[in-house]
C-alpha cells in the first residue's frame, strides 16, 4: 500500500518551455547544445560550480553575451505554475507524506521563487516533508544513490512509495531499487489524473 510520494517538479507542477531557453541562447550565438554546456549544466545542477562560475562558462562560449543575456535565456523555460496543481497537492498531503525530488539549479530555483511570490511558494513547499534539491544534496537523477538517499533519510520502503517523473530514465531507475513509478507523459497526462492511475 502507498503511503509516500516522491515527485519531480519540472513539467510535474510547473510547466517548462525547455524550446525557449534553447531559442534564447541561439540568438546569443550558440550554434548548438553543445558537451561543454552539458557538462556545465550538469555540474551547477549538483552545486559543483557557483551562478558567477556558471553564467562565466557560458560568456567564454557566447562572448558577447551580458550576464543578463544569459540569465534571461536560462530563465526562459520556466512557464507558468497552474494553481489547480497547487490546491490538488494540498489535498494530497492530508492524506500521504509527500516529497519534492528535483534535479534543478539555484538560478532556476530562485527564479521560480522570485516570480510565483512568497504566499505561493510556501504554499508549495509546505505540501511535502522534505524538498530536495540536486544542488542542494550533490546528486541528481537518475543516480539510484538520490533515491536510496531519500528512503533512507526519511525510512521509507520502496515498494511502499511512488515516484512521480517525466523521464523515463529517472523512473526506470527509481524502479529498479523496487519504487513504484508513474512515468508521466506531458502533454497527455497532467499530475492531477492520479487517482486515476490506479496506482495508489
């Protein structure tokens, strides 16, 4: 029987316009995603790397980018938060301990904070026990050692628990240690169809 829930947050509960950032930098002069910037992106994503270290590697590959260019593109993907997700979680918690797990960035993070207000934040972050951020704990998904992690810091039993993911390689990792999952499908599927997954 489920009695927690571990759920990503990007394209789960805030919307990603992932094109966006991607456009955003292209105008800037990047010509493709390329394996410095994914190496970049990967290492502030486990808090590896400071903002100042990582808008800096960009600038040495988009010269003439201001730092503000940069931050405007990398912002970019964060869309909107519909409230329906927010009210459908406060539900959720009276009823199951809930978890936030969520490979992100503090760049990203502070901007989703800076733009939702504080009452709504709040209101979000009080839904779950506990919210991991990668850059906060120094692993990201799907490494099994975060899902591991999580169990064991808050004595969960996998087969007893739900991940709630959009990719598929964080769900079949999840998986694997015996959590049940919910690969969600975006754009098909929305967070608030989960009583109807039979799942729980």
């Amino acid at each position: 029987m489920i009695n927690a829930i571990i759920f990503d947050f990007g394209d789960i509960f805030i919307n990603l316009d992932k094109p966006a950032t991607i456009s955003g930098l292209q105008k800037l002069g990047m010509t493709e995603w390329n394996n410095d910037f994914d190496q970049l992106n990967l290492s502030f994503e486990v808090g590896a790397i400071s903002p100042e270290d990582f808008i800096g590697g960009f600038q040495k590959q988009l010269p003439n980018a201001s730092k503000e260019d940069i931050l405007k593109a990398w912002n970019a993907v964060l869309a909107d938060f519909p409230f329906y997700r927010l009210e459908f979680l406060q539900e959720l918690s009276k009823k199951y301990r809930l978890f936030l797990l969520s490979n992100t960035d503090s760049i990203h993070i502070n901007t989703f904070e800076e733009k939702s207000g504080i009452s709504f934040y709040k209101d979000f972050y009080a839904c779950f026990e506990k919210v991991y951020f990668s850059f906060d704990i120094g692993m990201r998904k799907p490494d099994p050692k975060i899902y591991q992690f999580v169990l064991n810091e808050n004595n969960l039993v996998g087969e007893n628990t739900l991940f709630v993911d959009d990719k598929t390689e964080n769900t079949d990792s999840a998986a694997a240690l015996g959590i049940k999952v919910w690969n969600l499908q975006v754009g098909k599927e929305d967070v608030v169809d989960l009583y109807k997954k039979n799942i729980l």
